[in-house]
C-alpha cells in the first residue's frame, strides 16, 4: 500500500482526536498517535491527490531535529515504533501497520500554546511584503535597502495566531506576553532563536538555507516543550545553497513548486482543488525526499 492509502485512512480500535490537513491524531489517553499523511495543502485547501512519501518525509525529519535539539528543550516524541507500544495497536491490520512505519509518532499530549513561534533568518515571503510596504516585519525595524531572500543581519521573531481555520496572523512580542505572560513569552523566543540558529549552521553544512520556519511549543505540567513538527519542507522555507542569489525569489525544496503551478493555470484558490498532474506530483515528492537525503545523510529507503 502506498499514497493513496496515506491520504484518509481511520485505523481500528483507535479513538481519532482530530484530522489536520496534513496529520491523523489519535488519541491515546495520555498520549496521542500522530500520523503523518502524503495529503498536501496550498492556500489552506487540501489538495485531492496527495505526494508519495510526503508524511515519511514529515515525520523522519521532525524525529531527527527532536533528537538534536533536546539539549536545548525537551520534545513529544515518544517513539517512533509501534509494535509492542500499546495494546491498541494490536488491532491494526499487518498492511496498515507497514504504511504506518516511518509516517507516525506515538507522543506526550502537551497543552499547546495558542502561538506559531515563526524565526527568519531571510527576507522572504510575506516578510518580504512587510518589509517593502514600510520597513517593519512583526513590528521589528529592519535596515533600509535590503533586497529580496537576503540574509537578516541577525534573525528575528515574527510570532503569528494559530487559525483553526483560514491564515494565521502575524503578532507582535507583546502580543504573546499578553497571550501566554512574560516569562513563558521570553523563553519560546530565545529558545525557538537558538533552535533555528543550530539547524541552520547544520543544514548550510549540508547544502541547504533555512531561510525561515515555525515550531510549536505545549506544556506538559509546568514543562516546557517542543510539538507538533520540526523543520521540515512544510513548516520551513528550504533553499539550495548553491543556487542562492539575493535579489529575487529562490528555488526550494518544499511545496513551493505546487504553489506556483496552482497559480499558473489560474486557480482562484477556493475548494475545490484541481488535482495535480503526475509531473508535480513527482518533481514535489522529489523535493521532499531530497531535502531529507541532504539533512539526515540517509536515503529515505534506508529506514
């Protein structure tokens, strides 16, 4: 069983908590299972056909970053193994069981907090909108003449709402003090800071620009941690080093490439989504899997 099987499928014996757009979580009493599907979004609409090996993708490269980071910040992650876990388990049919392998983490439920925690390193996107309609970028002053995808000369906190449903918002630090109170507002900055500083100066190493992303952090008790996903295709900007010129757009390794495609044949960006054609399908999941050969240093095949 391969994508299709990955994009709606419930799984017996397993209470279903909530379906996103890209992630099936289930709810395990004091943990949850989180699966990564290949359904793809763009301009918050689910797409009808989904990318192979987009959720593998997903979710590999958020266990490598957790294992990386959890000097800095402790984690969810639980295992990444489902055999012998929970009883639970054990109802799942053999097929399933082997799609489920490499998409899916068995995690700590954890209280989100209500903030994406969005760091840049780069001039991009609608930071480079804010930027040219008047200088300021989540209410922080950036220096005059700076071009498009040009490096920050230090990376800033550009924290936004988490929406349910539609966009998120852009917010300003005080607005995450008001959110989650001074102390707990302070520590995500910094620590989502440091985070991306370490990813980035790992991945350039590797050939790939951070050029920004959002992580999620949640309360378990009175700690303090990371959830959800962590520097992957879908909640970062990937670009290739070797071909990064400032000045203009950059080509990356996420589903940018969907994007600009939906945009091409004039797509008015309400449901429904036309399907993709099997070219986009296999150039975007070629992205993805590129971008986790380059980061971890494995093929996907390998694990």
């Amino acid at each position: 069983m391969g994508s299709d099987l990955m994009l709606y499928s419930d799984l017996p014996g397993l209470c279903l908590y909530k379906r996103g757009k890209v992630r099936d979580i289930y709810d395990l009493g004091d943990l949850l299972l989180i699966v990564s599907t290949d359904r793809i979004s763009a301009f918050d609409v689910v797409l009808p056909n989904g990318i192979p090996d987009k959720g593998r993708v997903l979710s590999g490269l958020s266990a490598f970053w957790f294992e990386m980071t959890k000097d800095l910040v402790g984690n969810h992650l639980v295992s990444e193994e489902l055999e012998g876990i929970l009883p639970e388990f054990a109802e799942i049919p053999d097929d399933l069981m082997r799609a489920l392998k490499g998409r899916s983490m068995v995690v700590r439920k954890a209280k989100p907090l209500p903030v994406e925690c969005v760091v840049r390193g780069y001039l991009a996107g609608s930071a480079w909108r804010e930027y040219v309609g008047g200088r300021k970028v989540s209410g922080i002053e950036l220096p005059s003449g700076l071009r498009e995808s040009e490096r920050l000369p230090s990376p800033i906190f550009t924290p936004s709402t988490k929406a349910e449903t539609g966009h998120d918002e852009p917010i300003t630090m005080e607005d995450v003090e008001r959110l989650v109170g001074e102390e707990i507002a302070f520590k995500i900055r910094d620590l989502s800071i440091s985070i991306y500083e370490m990813a980035e100066r790992f991945s350039l190493e590797r050939g790939i620009i951070i050029a920004d992303t959002k992580m999620e952090f949640g309360l378990v008790g009175d700690e303090l941690i990371l959830i959800d996903e962590l520097l992957t295709p879908d909640s970062s900007r990937f670009w290739p080093a070797d071909e990064y010129e400032p000045g203009r757009p950059q080509r990356s390794f996420d589903k940018q490439f969907v994007r600009d495609y939906l945009m091409g044949i004039g797509w008015d960006m309400n449901p429904p989504a036309p399907s993709l054609p099997e070219d986009v399908v296999r150039i975007t999941s070629e992205k993805y899997r590129e971008a986790y050969r380059r980061i971890t240093g494995k093929d996907l095949e390998d694990c």
